[in-house]
C-alpha cells in the first residue's frame, strides 16, 4: 500500500465543483442532512468515481482517502452537508453513541482517558488498534494537530493470516467468546456488557471484531465477567503486535479536507496520542460517520448482538438506546 497509491483519491477542481453545487441544490431544497442519500446528492461524474471507492472499500482492500475536500469557503454546515452526501455513496448513516450523533466530533474535550467509561476518541490520547461498532467509518479532517494524531490501519486478515501460519492455537483462541463492556450505552433489552469472539468465518468472508480498551474495561468494571485466561492475554497480545508491526501497519498523516473511509469488519485503526496547540483553532478536529455498507458482507447471527437485527435491507450497526432519536451536532458536546 505505501508503494501503490491507488487508494487515494484526489478531489479535483471538478469534482469540488459538482460538490458544491450538490450542496447548494440540497440547502435550496431545505433538505436535511440526515435524509440525504445518493439520489438527491448528485454528483455526476465523481459518482461514478464513488462507486468504485464503495468496490474497494467494501468489497477490495478496504479503505480509501479521498482528498482535497474544500473546507475553505464552506460554512460547517454546508461542510456537514457535504460529507454526509460523499457518505451516501457508500452506506446509511448510523447513530455513534448513546446520545444518538450521527454526526462525532473526534477532538479532545478533556476527559479522563484512565476512566474505563471514557470513549478515547474524546482524548488526546493513544487509540489502541480496533474496530468501530458499524460497517464503516469516515473521518473528515477539519484540522490536524499541532504535532502527533497519526492515523494507523492494518489488515486483520492479514493477522489473521499470519496466526494461522504460525500461532493457530492462538487464533483458535480469537474464535471464541471475549467480554466486552458497553459503556453504559445499553440497548433496549441488553445487558452492560456483551460476548462475542474477534474472528469469524462466515459465508467466504473472515471479518474480524476487536477492541480491547473494550474487553479490558468490561474486566475492570464488572465482577461476574469472567477473568481472562493467559491464552487470551496472549492471543490479545499477538494481534496488537502483529497490527504495529512495521511489516503489517500503514501510517497516514491527515491533511485539511482528507476523508479516510475504513471498513471495520477488514481493517483495524488506531491513533498516535497528538498535542493541540495553544488556541481553540489550533486543536485537532475530525468530523466522523459511522456507516451501514451498501451491499454490505453477510454476517455471522452473533453479530447482532452489537449490531442489531442483521436483517437483508435494512441498516445495521450503530448504538441506540431507549428513548434517543439520532440528531447531527454540528459542535462538539
């Protein structure tokens, strides 16, 4: 992937051209932003380039940065509205936590990254390898840190790949049961916590589900979980060091207007820790979706456990909890 660039998709003057007058038809149609889709977004000729981004998202090597986004002249709102049009050409928007945001704000709002309950992507702090609880995920880069905040990606069929090859007790390990805390973002009729292993094969796919802050604040919080094993801590183990090892991880650095579109159920992602600067416009700002695939990959019944009904047609993934309807927050809360 470093010596083949074919992931990164630069926006032209054309492209930002078709853009911004797909965003100006929405507003003037007094369409809001979450009932966008592909269809009143029309992008004529970076449509057809979006749906071979979608291929290879979701069905190749599984992520993609288009880059070139124009932040400059744009309010946050047509910013917003821009992005989840771009999002359209790929999945349904889902809600990102329990307060029902289709729309994250990944900055440092100051919270506590040793809390278990903490959500890290509201930290300055390293973001340990994992995958997020939807199909895929987009972040927008509104403005990078002053210094650190890398993106990192690997593949987890590499991983997965690789134990076979040389650890397949350990990989037999991942394809059983691991605790994982909710984080008080409960489902109707769930529990504070869930089980589910980390590599699957189902239907000709291998999708993998891995977040250990997860698995490990479920240990830290919850006295009837289960301890983990020394098998365990060693399968967790060998996944985090295969997934930074130089061999195996891809390290990005964001630029104003990229978009990074991962598929969770392929690719793992982490963050360096990054240092703001001094003023409020000098701290890191990203904008996320987390997704429904279009045409997405079968997966196997457990899943729902995380993601819901898994029901052909219809969206999947997401948090939603009792009482919350999804909103898009344009600032951070």
């Amino acid at each position: 992937m470093r010596a083949d660039e074919r992931w990164l998709v630069p926006l032209s003057s054309a492209y930002r051209e078709e853009i911004a007058a797909a965003v100006a038809r929405s507003a003037e149609r007094g369409e809001s932003i979450e009932s966008i889709t592909s269809g009143t977004f029309r992008l004529p000729s970076l449509g057809r380039e979006l749906e071979r981004v979608r291929q290879d998202v979701v069905h190749g090597r599984g992520f993609a940065v288009l880059r070139g986004l124009d932040l400059g002249r744009c309010s946050r709102e047509e910013t917003v509205r821009a992005f989840f049009g771009l999002g359209s050409y790929l999945g349904t928007p889902r809600p990102q936590n329990a307060r029902g945001h289709l729309l994250g704000h990944v900055i440092d709002l100051g919270d506590d990254p040793s809390d278990a309950a903490t959500r890290i992507y509201r930290t300055a702090a390293r973001q340990r390898f994992h995958v997020d609880s939807c199909d895929l995920v987009g972040l927008l880069c509104l403005r990078p840190s002053k210094r650190g905040g890398a993106s990192r990606l690997c593949s987890s069929l590499a991983i997965a790949e690789e134990l076979a090859a040389t650890r397949p007790d350990l990989l037999d390990v991942l394809r059983r049961p691991f605790v994982y805390d909710r984080k008080n973002e409960v489902p109707e009729g769930k529990g504070p916590h869930y089980e589910i292993p980390i590599v699957h094969a189902w239907r000709g796919h291998t999708s993998v589900y891995f977040a250990r802050d997860f698995i490990e604040s479920a240990q830290r919080r919850f006295p009837d979980v289960p301890r983990l094993s020394t098998e365990q801590v060693e399968a967790l183990d060998a996944v985090e060091r295969l997934a930074e090892s130089p061999e195996l991880c891809l390290e990005l650095e964001f630029e104003p207007g990229d978009i990074q579109l991962v598929h969770n159920h392929l690719i793992l992602h982490a963050r360096e820790a990054y240092q703001d600067g001094p003023t409020p416009n000098q701290k890191r700002h990203l904008l996320r979706l987390w997704l429904s695939a279009h045409d997405p990959r079968p997966l196997p019944p457990v899943f729902a456990e995380r993601y819901g009904p898994l029901i052909e047609g219809r969206p999947r993934g997401g948090i939603e909890v009792p009482g919350v309807s999804p909103r898009i927050p344009m600032e951070p809360e």
